[in-house]
C-alpha cells in the first residue's frame, strides 16, 4: 500500500475530534504530539479576522489547519 503525503478524511476527522476536545491532537500515524502553531490572518481592512490553528506532527510533517472559532479545516 502506499503512503499518502496528505492525511485521509478519516484522519482529518479523529484530528479535528481531538482538537475540539481539547486534547493534545496525535498525528494518527505517527502516535506523537502534533505542535500546534496559532496562525492569524484577515484583519488587512477585510472586517474579520480569523483565528486558526496549524498542527504539524514532528516526525512525518504531515499538518492540518482548523478554524478555531468554527472547527473547520481551513
């Protein structure tokens, strides 16, 4: 079987679960803590702004972006 460079659907899911439980996310492959890194963004005169959250696992360096405020990828 090969490896994806991206994480699947399902994945994603059991991440963005752990991530709004506010758990420490686990990359799903790799079993280790994810780094989180707060990403800001859309304040440049567009009248909101986004808060949102880049995981990145140590190892594999797969990551996943969410949406603080909605729980959403992207």
């Amino acid at each position: 079987m090969t490896d994806h460079a991206q994480y699947t659907p399902e994945e994603l899911k059991a991440i963005r679960e752990q991530f709004l439980s506010d758990a420490p996310p686990e990359c799903p492959r790799c079993d280790l803590h994810m780094t989180q890194r707060p990403i800001g963004g859309g304040s440049f005169g567009l009248g909101y702004a986004r808060r949102r959250d880049w995981l990145i696992c140590p190892k594999c360096h797969r990551s996943a972006i969410y949406d603080i405020k909605r729980g959403t990828r992207n």
